[in-house]
C-alpha cells in the first residue's frame, strides 16, 4: 500500500514580484553618485517636504540656531553702514496727509523728546545726531505736494506719516498714500498730531483706533499709531527709527543712491547757456558707486561722472549746534575716476550698425507682383490652383486608396452605398486635408460632426445673378448697418469690426494687412514689415536673451566701486548751467546711478492695470505720465493683450477697460529687473493736484521681437442660405477685393467656419462654403492682423505743462 502524504496549502496566495526599477535608482541619482555624491543614496523616510520631515532634538536646535546666525549676519551687514561717529545717515520722509499738519512741528518735537538738536540745518533737510542711541538721522519735511512727496519718498528709509485727529486726508491724503505705496516704500511709521486738543478725552483712544484702521488698509503692517503730544511716544519713534534695520526697495538696493546734501556750482559763469562742471556731496547708499556708469540727479538727465573724491566728515567730537559742519582743508583724494569701459551718452546704436544687408532688405521690401492677400508667409492666387489637392471621387464606400485608381471618373449610381468628398454643392468633406484659407479662429470644433449624405440640389451653381440697382443696393446697406450698430452697442460682439465704404477698395484700404491660420501658432513674416518700421529701429538695442542679460549686469554691479557708507564729492561732467536757475532749493534732491547700458533705448514693455473706478477706457496711444524707478516719461503706449504665444505675437488692444490688465509698450530706456511704475493723467477733480494716479504696473523683459498685431474685421451677411452653401454680401463691393482676398478663412460669431468659393457679379457678393448650415441671424466675418510699431517716449520735466499737448489725437481705424 503507498505511503499517503499530507496534503499542504499555501499560507497566502499573494505572489511577491521584483520591482522593474528600484525607487530611488532615478536619473537624478545616478547622476549624483556619479559626481561623487553620497546624500540621497540612504532610504528616504516616508514624508515628503522639509516640514514633514521627523528630526532630533539636536537637529532641530542646530537649525534652529543656523537660521539665527544667518538673520543676525544679514542685519549686521544692512545696519554697518549707519555705525559710527560718521556712519551714513538715516533718511528720514515726513508726509503730512492732511492740511493742518506741520511737519517741521512734528520733527522739532521729535528731536526734544531724545534732547537733540540740529547739527546744522539744510536748505530742504536738517540733519541731527542723537547721541542717546548714536545715530545721525537727516530728516526731510514734505509739503502736500504730489512729485515733492514721491521724491522724498523713494529716497527715504523710513517714511513718517502724519495723520490729524479732527480732519480727514481726503481725497488729495489718499492719493499720496497709493502713489507712495504704488512706487514702492521702505519701513513706514504712523503719528498723529494735535491729538490733545480733542475733548473730552475719552474720544482720543477712539479716534486713534480709527486712524489704526484707516492706515492699516493701506499698510497692513502698521500695529501702532504714535501721538506727537506724549514725550514718551516720541521717544519710543525716535528709538525705532534708530534702531530698526531699513528693508529699503529692491529697485534702489540694486543700484547706487545718494541724498544730495551740497550743491557746488562754478563761481566763474559768464553765460547762462554753457556747460560746466557741477559737483554734488552726499553718503553712498545701496551698493558701490562706479565712475564708469552714469547718474541721473532729479529731473535734470544723466550725466557722467568726471573724479569721485573724499568728502568725509572732520572727527571732532565737540562742535556747537549751529555750527556748518565744513570740510577741513586738506588734499583732494580720488577714489575713482572712469576708465575705458566707461558708458557713453548715446541713447542709440551708431548709423554703421544699420549699413549690413542693404540689398537683402531692399529685394524683401520689394517683393514680387502680389496678387492676393499674405497668409502666414504665403501668397495664395485666385488662378493658381497648384496647392489644391485632386478633387475627391464618388466611389462605394469602403474603397481603399489602391482600388480607387481603377475608376475612371465618378460612378452614375446614386444608390446610398456611395460617399460623396465634395457633394452636387461644393460643401467639402471635413475629413479632407485642411487648406491654406482653413483657419482656426472661430471654429466649433464641439460641432463637427460626420457628414450626411447628399441630396439632389436646389441651388444650381449655373443660376444666374443679377446686381442689384445702386439705389436699393446704397438703402439696404445703410438699414443694415444701422442695424448692426445697435447690436454691436448692445453686447460688443465685435470690438474690432470696421465698415468699408462701397466706393472705397478692400486691398487698398487693407493693403497691410495680411490673414493668420492662427493668432497664437502662425508665423509671422517679418520682412514684410521692413519697409513700415520707424525711422530709428535698427539702432535700439537688442536684448535677445533678457534673463541672462540681467544675471551678467547684477553680477558686474555687485562688485567694485566707492563702498556704501562713504561720504563723496561727485564731479559731474557738461552739466547745463542754466538748470541753476530752475532748480528749487527746498526739494530734496537724489542721485541714482545707472547699471550698465540703462541709458539705452529700445522697446521697453511693462503690465497696466487700470484702476477699477476710473469712469473711462483707456485709449491706446494716449498720452500718460509714467514713473518708473528714478525716471518719469510722457508715453503714448500701445495696448496688447499679456500672456506668452509660440509665435510672439499678440493682438493689439485699441482700449483698456477700467480693472483690465494688459501690457503698454513704447520706446524709452530699459530698466533692468521687475520696477514698480505708476501712471497718470491730468486731474480734473481735485484743483490742487495737477495729476491723478490711473493705473499700477510693473517693468517686463525689453524685447523688439514682440511683435503686436492690430485685428480689424470685415463682416458680412448672408444673402441666401442653401444647406452650407452661403451667399454673403456686404463684406465687399466689387469682384477684385473678392478675388483678392479670396485664400482667408470666413467665420461666424456662431462658430461656423468656411471659405470664399466664387465671386458672384461685380457689387462684392460671393458665394461661400461652411462646415455647416448657418443661421439667417448669424454674420459672417474675416480676421485680418498689421504690425503696429511702438511710440518714443521723452523725458517729463517740471517745466513742461501738462495742457501744452491739448487733446489726445484720435488713433486711425487701420
């Protein structure tokens, strides 16, 4: 008898299979072991991010305790600049907000809360040394006026802002505050003054919680509301502003900056008209000042520097408080004076650059004859049918492409076994290769669907057409257009549309513009433009890769030059004499050097959003005012849409509406970096204010490749429907302008594409094929794009009125 066995069962039937790649055998990995590199090789904890991750004790305080060193060494280095008997001052703006604040009361009580007094006073500022925390501290008053308080304002590291207990800022206050804030600002403290002359004095906490509330809208930062009247809240202002570290402005840390403290001018001036040179005293703030670069003081213009010498202040540790601190007399030490590499100032390339390729240009400015539109980079003609495929067969259904060479022509049978390409009315096939004119734009993919079969025709292609009598043809047209205005006032279907006038032609009218398969994808032929582009714009400068551009001018700026916290004399080479009759003594004045090549136009772009209560769109190509870093301008921007495209192209906009953000483009100076800009127009409602801010932005990558495309639409309306077979009319009038834009894909606002099929009589009527029957109600349209080219942008100075340019001029239709 056989032995039995014990029949055994498997304890789990899951079946255990070796990963096809281990988890952490990446890419990434093996190319770090590769390098040498151990981190990463042990296995990683299930938790993903930093935060999650399970530490130590010991780790976390020893993170905990770098993080601290690191904070320290930062503060240590931004606060190095103010130690010391002679340390750099901090720059001090006090902004009243309302009409009954004095901001030289503000600061006297101030400066007799820590005892100190003014070492001496400026023109403008008053510099005062408080000897309990050993800071010198210069402080600028500022009047309520809107251009004194932005200069004040980019140029301090603290901002004080007085606030009245009794009265409101208004809507002058509330304009500093979002210019202030629009431009960028530093540390900001809020006091509030007269505040003891509220009674009964129990409203007092109430009134500064208010005015906590209000600030805090604009600056949300804000934990306190100081009072002037109480000696202990100015000490606790005064012990801030001394001790805090500025965070200062990025755009200004980036560069070299100065407070102009002395002015110098030549004492032996025969001629107003002439140039000389002019020397300007300050301390060196932000990062090293280079002679080779150029500085821009005011609104007087760049200039370049001739020496830079040693101007620092005499160590005597007594000295009477009304006593000028001046200069002992010693030997003029150079700390720099510009070399080779110095920048020049031309604002644009020399006329040899644009010598290269004449004939090249030339031969593309004049192209062959044309005989129709441009689409794309291609011209299509009405008699040239070399780009059409082979029209399609009737054959059975399921024939393959080998067994329809064997049919000769078109079957007779009109059995239901046979699928039509093209059907008795010419409705193509959507299955078919697409064509030249078969665009993009307007297109209900959603729609499409598999065609139907034909039918027998009710609209013969043979019928005759007869034109219209002129009279009944000019009554219609205007009913029409009559029509389509109150439509288009209605919902703004189409915010580009035009109406050609009958007795105007289409292809000369239009003779720049051109068709787009697609406005994001297409390309755009540029040496069609040539011949349209300004004056000068061969010798912009180029910038073609931005990013790496601005990575090797910081790094350049980053190193070299007179140090931060050095007190210097700044001999300016030509300066114009005459500016020393126009400037004003009681403005505080700046200098900011330039990084390299910023004195150098080219097209320049930046993001516009236009305020949301402003009542009006704005026009494209309008006059604004435009403060930009140390700079303001009086632009005429163009409008487009913002966004990245494949191609670079981008629709023009002929208005921005009121919250609407778009990109404003114009021809001035480049700006490296992302710098705040503000934007404004004259004032009408606030008599005291010449200006109103409209809008915010931000500088954006120069480019002169961007290229901004002007849409108009040409609509027409459809005549006599048969299935897919159209008659539209409207659109043009006569038969060339037909011909001659013949390749361009058609659209309805419904979605319905199509294409020109033929010309019917000499008024512009035609017969069109769409991918589907259209609506009676429906109207049908074509796209055609033009290059629009930026305008130049010239300095704003105060000279100049804002009314001298009168009425914006209207920007033409084309």
């Amino acid at each position: 008898m056989a032995p039995t066995t014990e029949h055994h069962h498997r304890n789990t039937t899951k079946v255990s299979h070796k990963p096809f790649k281990s988890r952490h055998a990446t890419k990434s990995l093996i190319r770090d072991l590769a390098k040498g590199k151990i981190e990463g090789t042990e296995a990683k904890p299930n938790r993903k991010t930093p935060h999650q991750q399970v530490m130590s004790k010991f780790g976390r305080k020893n993170q905990a305790r770098q993080i601290r060193q690191t904070k320290h060494q930062q503060n240590i280095k931004s606060s190095s600049v103010f130690a010391g008997q002679n340390g750099a001052p901090r720059v001090i703006a006090v902004v009243p907000l309302c009409e009954d604040m004095d901001a030289v009361a503000a600061i006297q009580k101030l400066n007799h809360a820590v005892d100190a007094e003014s070492l001496w006073p400026l023109e403008v500022c008053m510099r005062v040394r408080v000897d309990r925390f050993k800071q010198n501290l210069i402080y600028v008053p500022v009047k309520r006026d809107l251009m004194t308080a932005l200069d004040a304002c980019r140029l301090a590291d603290f901002v004080l802002f007085l606030l009245s207990p009794t009265e409101e800022p208004g809507e002058e206050g509330e304009l500093l505050l979002k210019t202030i804030e629009g431009q960028g600002v530093s540390n900001v403290l809020t006091m509030v003054q007269n505040l003891d002359n509220v009674e009964p004095a129990r409203r007092r906490p109430q009134i500064v919680t208010s005015l906590k509330s209000y600030i805090a809208h604009y600056f949300p930062n804000q934990e306190r509301v100081l009072s002037l009247d109480a000696e202990s809240e100015c000490s606790n202002a005064i012990r801030s502003l001394c001790t805090m570290t500025p965070k200062g402005v990025k755009w200004r840390e980036d560069r070299s900056w100065m407070l102009v403290e002395n002015l110098q001018w030549p004492s032996n001036v025969v001629e107003a008209n002439i140039e000389g040179e002019v020397v300007v005293t300050g301390v060196v703030r932000g990062r090293g000042l280079k002679a080779n670069r150029l500085v821009q003081i005011g609104e007087w213009g760049h200039f370049q520097i001739e020496k830079i010498t040693d101007a620092t202040l005499p160590s005597s540790k007594k000295r009477k408080a009304d006593e000028m601190a001046v200069d002992e007399a010693k030997d003029e030490e150079v700390l720099e004076v510009p070399d080779v590499e110095k920048e020049e100032l031309g604002e644009l390339a020399p006329y040899e650059a644009t010598m290269e390729d004449v004939d090249a240009l030339s031969a593309s400015e004049a192209p062959a004859e044309k005989r129709g539109v441009l689409l794309d980079d291609h011209y299509y003609f009405s008699d040239d049918e070399t780009h059409l495929p082979d029209v399609p067969k009737r054959l059975p259904r399921g024939t393959s492409s080998y067994q329809s060479a064997w049919f000769l022509g078109d079957m007779s049978d009109s059995g239901s076994d046979f699928e039509d390409a093209v059907d008795d009315e010419g409705d193509l096939d959507m299955e078919a290769p697409a064509l030249p004119q078969d665009g993009l734009e307007g297109l209900d993919k959603a729609t499409l669907k598999e065609p139907t079969e034909a039918t027998p025709s009710e609209y013969p292609q043979s019928e005759m057409f007869l034109d219209p009598s002129p009279d009944d043809e000019a009554a219609q047209l205007a009913e029409y257009r009559a029509q389509r205005k109150t439509e288009a006032k209605e919902d703004l279907e189409f915010p580009d549309e035009i109406e050609l006038h009958p007795n105007v032609l289409a292809r000369e009218r239009l003779a720049r513009y051109r068709g787009l398969k697609s406005l994001r994808t297409s390309h755009w032929e540029t040496s069609e433009d040539r011949a349209h582009e300004p004056e000068e714009w061969n010798r912009l400068l180029q910038v073609p890769d931005y990013k790496r551009a601005k990575k090797q001018v910081d790094n350049v700026a980053r190193v070299g030059g007179v140090q931060p916290g050095k007190r210097v004399h700044v001999h300016l080479r030509s300066v114009p004499l005459s500016l020393q009759q126009t400037h004003i003594p009681t403005k505080a004045l700046a200098l900011y050097s330039f990084l390299c090549h910023e004195q150098k136009r080219t097209v320049v772009n930046y993001s516009i959003t236009l305020n949301s209560n402003h009542p009006n769109p704005l026009r494209s190509k309008g006059e604004l005012i435009m403060q930009c870093g140390p700079r303001r301008y009086f632009i005429n921007p163009i409008f487009s849409q913002s966004g990245n495209t494949p191609n670079n192209v981008h629709k023009f906009l002929r208005y921005l509406h009121p919250g609407q953000t778009a990109i404003a483009t114009f021809i001035a100076p480049i700006t490296w970096g992302s710098v705040p800009a503000i934007f404004f127009q004259p004032s009408a409602s606030m008599p005291n204010t010449p200006l109103a801010l409209i809008a915010t932005g931000t500088s954006l990558p120069a480019s002169t490749s961007r290229i901004i495309a002007k849409r108009v639409i040409l609509t027409g309306h459809p005549y006599k429907i048969h299935k897919k077979l159209v008659t539209v009319r409207y659109m043009f009038f006569n038969k060339e302008d037909v011909q001659w834009f013949k390749a361009l894909q058609l659209w309805t606002k419904r979605g319905r594409s199509g294409f020109i099929k033929e010309s019917l009589g000499t008024h512009g009527y035609f017969k069109a094929t769409f991918d589907g029957k259209i609506n009676p109600q429906d109207a049908v349209g074509v796209s055609l794009y033009k290059r629009v080219w930026p305008r130049e942008a010239r300095p704003w100075t105060e000279a100049e009125r804002i009314g001298e340019s009168g009425e914006e001029e209207m920007p033409s239709v084309d």
